[in-house]
C-alpha cells in the first residue's frame, strides 16, 4: 500500500491511475470523500463513483495525487 496517498488525498484532490495496461494509462480521477479505510472517486472517463479501499494494492500500488 502507497500509505504517502492514503495520507495526502483529501476530498477534492486529483488523483491518477496507471498500471500499464493500454486504456489504464494515466486516467485521472477526483476524490468526492474520503475516510479512514479508503476514498470514493470519480473517474473522469466513467459515469459512476468508484470507492477505493486503502488496504487494497490492486488499485493503491498505481495511484498517485496529482493535485
């Protein structure tokens, strides 16, 4: 687990996803909320929130906060 994410983003930080696969590369989300065990997102390319459990390195090994 990235614990500098988990402690950098708040709500209304940008974050971006990138595990190398093509069409993963890059993509860009806003942080709608957070909590203790994860965050709720919003991806730019999707219609529907997504929430992220920090105890989850599947999507927290490729976040990085961006702004």
């Amino acid at each position: 687990m990235k614990l500098n994410v988990a402690y950098q983003v708040k709500a209304g930080s940008r974050i971006s996803y990138n595990d190398g696969r093509p069409g993963h590369e890059g993509v860009e989300a806003t942080v709608l909320a957070v909590d203790a065990q994860g965050m709720t997102v919003q991806f730019d390319d999707r219609a529907d929130a997504t929430r992220i459990l920090f105890s989850e390195p599947r999507w927290m090994d490729f976040i990085s906060v961006v702004g």
